[in-house]
C-alpha cells in the first residue's frame, strides 16, 4: 500500500541536518500532481508531487542539497 497526501491531514517533515528538527506541515488542497500546505513557521506553500519508493513525497522549501522532504508516510498520530 502506498501512502498519498490526504487533504486535512498533518505531517511530519525532517530536516538532513538535524534529525531531531521536525516540522509539521498540514494539508490545505490537494490535487492529481500539486499539494497546498501549511507549513509551520513558513506560510503556505503549493508544491509538487513526486512518486517515492514509500508513496508520495514533495519539497514544501524548495530544492537544494539540504532541503527537507516531506512524505505522506510520516503522519501525526
């Protein structure tokens, strides 16, 4: 099973360079190939949807070396 964004549901994004910085990120819209999210401490933000081997994943601050990724299977309890 994979696991895909869902609108309404909150996230747990990880940063490369700290493992115990997490960001949560809440789903506002989501279409076939875009998500809306709300990203906590940096506003709304309509990115991509990229395929990954454990479903879908997408990069709310943009692409870099150290960017963090945010994958549809890190939801909040």
């Amino acid at each position: 099973m994979t696991a895909t964004f869902t609108t309404g549901q909150t996230y747990k994004m990880f940063w490369v360079g700290d493992a115990d910085a997490v960001t949560l990120c809440k789903v506002m819209k989501r279409t076939a190939k875009f998500v809306t999210l709300d990203v906590d401490g940096f506003g709304v933000q309509r990115v991509a949807i990229k395929p990954c081997d454990q479903g879908e994943s997408c990069l709310p601050l943009g692409r870099y070396s150290m960017a963090p990724c945010l994958k549809a299977c890190r939801p909040v309890a």
